[in-house]
C-alpha cells in the first residue's frame, strides 16, 4: 500500500473512530450506570487475567508464598509452596477500572474505593509479615490488626456520617419504613458491619475458591439492590429507601470481573492464594455495600457462608473454654468436614451451591414489604 493510500485509509479510520464516539455521547451511552458497570467488569476481567499470570511468576521467583498453619489439616502441607497475596492484583484491577468509569462526584463511589484501599493496605502488611518471616501465625498481632481495621473502619464511617450526610436509619428485610434513626450510633454499627464482615471473609478463605465464588454472589446481589435504591422508580416501585448509591454498583461490578479472572487461577488446585490483602478487603467492602444499601440485617443471608464459617469459630471456642468439650473436629467449620474425609472439592461445591440459594433468597426478599 502507498503512502499516499496508507494516509487517506488512516484519516478514514480516524473519521469512523470520531463519529463513533459522538455518537455514543450523543445517546449519552456512557451515562448510564449498566453500560459503565459492564465496562468496569471487563476491564477488570482483563487486567486480572494479564497481570495474575505475571504476579505468579514473580512471588515463585521471590518465595512470595503461603505459609500454612502447623495446625491446618495434613492435606494442606502440600499448598506450602503456592504463592500468595494475590488479593493485591485483583484489589488493583478493581481500583483501577473504578477510576475509570465511576463518575466522581458521587460521594458513594468514592468511599468504596477508599474501602478497598485501606483494608487492602492492612492486609498487604499482614501477609507481608507472614511471608517475611516464613510462618502462617507471624502476621500483624491481633491487637494492631484489629485496632487498624476499627481506625480504617471509622474513617470510613465518619467519610459517610460527615462528608456524604448519609442517612442514618435503620431499615429491616420486609418492613418498608425505617424502624429507629440511629444518628450519631450509627457509626458504632457501620464500623462493626465492616469489621466483623472484614474478618468473616477473612476466616472463610481457607480452601481454593471457597470464599471467591460466594463473594461474587454477594456482590452481584449488593450491585442489585445498590441499583434498585439509586433508581427512583424502581425502588419506589419495591417500596425500598431510595439514595444516590446506584453509582457505587460500577465499583461492585469491577470487583466482580475482577474475582472472576481471579478464580481462573484459585479455582482447585489453587495457582494462587489472595491472601489478606484480598480477604479482608473483600469482607470490609461488602459491609460497606451494605451499610449504603441499607441492607446491614439482609447481609446475614447475603453473606450467609461467611456467618456460618463465623460462628462456628464462635461456637468452637465458646465450648471449649466453657465446656472443656469441642463442637466441631476442627473449626472453621470446612475444616470439619475435611476431617470427615470429604473431598476439598465436595466441600467448596456444597459451599458456592449453599451461598447461590441463599442470594437467591435473598433477592426475593425485596418484593416482599
């Protein structure tokens, strides 16, 4: 081809590529919060699927690998050498699809991605911790742990309470009105639904995949719901509370696709683990998802595979402090049944199909007021 031809082909190009943004804004496409959230899913697909691959290579070279707990079942002896931190690619990739495509006027959109990034910054300081010093109980001390997520936690909710003005009622599944308006001791149950979530998840993320396929389920229904509370209509339609959160649902969706490429490396035998940079993220920004959704009892089932993992936590050392006696063989519950002999993937199976339903559930629970 010509120089001369090469030129007129590239201006045509140029002319098309002109006309087709024009015309996107002129309908003014990429307005509308579906379009921008399908965006934010795929780029963060995208991302996650580039860079994992690459992040593998380099914590394998570097040791960058998954401690395991002395007293984790045998089983899991063979995952020692399996890299972690693979939370701060995905935790990534979600921030950077965010900015992207969120509109940042929205006060909402901004404290999700203020969520992700401080609990991911907390996590990467544990796992950190843990690599350096080669063993699964050398992270951060429980106390500095705990104590950073109650200041990253009330930052957050103070950003609501101050900067956002967000309301402070508190709304239960099946009653269309709000039941108490809380005020200020609001933040004291906004900073125990992100913390308490945080750790859930955090203690979920015991086998490949287990927390990574119910977290998406909790996040497509939170998109949901975030988008029925942002829409007028619909939410006055469901007889919901309606807020300016809808904006918030294009952040969920990257974190989605996000998780979704991840699961291509965690699914079993996991590539990759996410480590606490990814898990306490993770459970923060749920809370945060529900407290804007005014969905904080609703997450119970939202989240139920997180609260069952929980308080069988609870259960096991209640017991046996009060009792001398134990509930379960071995607690988190999924640890349980690897001690029946099930198979890792029964159990993560069992697991995903048990949070779907309970989604489901969930969801359906929105007509009903």
């Amino acid at each position: 081809m010509s120089l001369l031809k090469k030129h007129a082909f590239n201006e045509a190009i140029g002319q098309i590529l002109l006309y087709l943004i024009h015309e996107l804004y002129g309908i003014n496409l990429l307005g509308y919060i579906t379009i921008r959230a399908g965006v934010s899913f795929f780029l963060a697909l995208l991302f996650t699927l580039f860079v994992m691959p690459r992040f593998i290579k380099w914590a394998q070279k570097t040791s960058s690998v998954q401690p395991i707990n002395n007293y984790a079942p045998e089983r899991h002896k063979t995952k020692a050498k399996t890299p972690t931190m693979g939370g701060i690619v995905f935790i990534g990739a979600t921030v950077f699809a965010s900015l992207l495509t969120i509109k940042f006027s929205n006060f909402y959109a901004v404290g999700a991605i203020l969520t992700l990034i401080l609990f991911a910054l907390i996590g990467f300081k544990d796992d950190y911790a843990k690599i350096k010093k080669n063993e699964n109980l050398a992270g951060l001390k429980a106390r500095t742990k705990l104590l950073l997520q109650v200041l990253s936690a009330l930052a957050i909710a103070c950003f609501l309470y101050i900067f956002a003005d967000f309301n402070t009622e508190l709304y239960l599944p099946f009653i269309k009105k709000p039941v108490i308006d809380m005020g200020i001791y609001a933040l004291v149950l906004w900073c125990l639904v992100i913390i308490s979530t945080s750790n859930a998840v955090n203690l979920t993320d015991g086998l490949d995949g287990l927390a990574t396929v119910p977290s998406i389920a909790a996040l497509a229904s939170f998109s949901i719901i975030l988008y029925i509370t942002g829409n007028v209509t619909i939410s006055s339609y469901l007889l919901m509370p309606h807020f300016d959160v809808g904006e918030v649902a294009v952040v969920s969706s990257a974190l989605m696709g996000a998780l979704t490429g991840f699961l291509w490396h965690n699914c079993h035998p996991a590539e990759v683990f996410m480590g606490d940079s990814g898990s306490l993220t993770i459970g923060a920004f749920l809370g945060y998802l529900a407290i804007i959704g005014k969905s904080e009892i609703l997450l119970l089932l939202i989240g139920s595979i997180f609260v069952i993992e929980t308080l069988s936590v609870i259960l096991q050392v209640g017991s046996f402090k009060l009792r001398k006696k134990r509930v379960f063989l071995m607690a988190p519950i999924h640890h349980h049944f690897e001690m029946k002999n099930w198979s890792e993937n029964k159990i993560i199976v069992r697991f995903w199909i048990i949070s779907i339903l309970s989604n489901l559930i969930a969801l359906i629970t929105l007509k009903i007021r």
